[in-house]
C-alpha cells in the first residue's frame, strides 16, 4: 500500500503548481530571402537559405 495524503490541497495550491505549464507560442522571425516565418537560427524551408547564403537545395513543386 502506498501513502495517501492526510488532506486534500486547495484549489489554489493545485492551481500554482499548473501555473507554468501553458502552451507558448512559437517564436518567429522573418527569412531575409523570401520573407516567410521560420524559426530563428535555422534554415528556411521555403528557400533553404541561412544568414545569405544558400544551405540547401529546395524542390520548386510543379503545379499541373
């Protein structure tokens, strides 16, 4: 048998120790090449560029 606890915490209490766990919102910047949103300090995934220089190459898809 595991120990059970003597008396129930309050609302207040339970809700303090939830207080850091909330959803944040991604951090975008914008690509200096094409402008889009990616996250800071990784390469574009619309244009596969990093701080002016091209780091990958990308697949322009054909639209039929």
């Amino acid at each position: 048998m595991t120990p059970q606890p003597k008396r129930k915490h309050s609302k207040g209490r339970r809700d303090r120790r939830r207080a850091h766990d909330a959803l944040h919102a991604a951090n975008l910047v914008a690509c200096q090449n094409c402008g889009r949103m990616r996250l800071p300090h990784t390469v574009c995934p619309n244009c596969g560029q990093y701080k002016g220089r091209e780091v990958m190459a990308v697949e322009k898809d054909k639209k039929a």
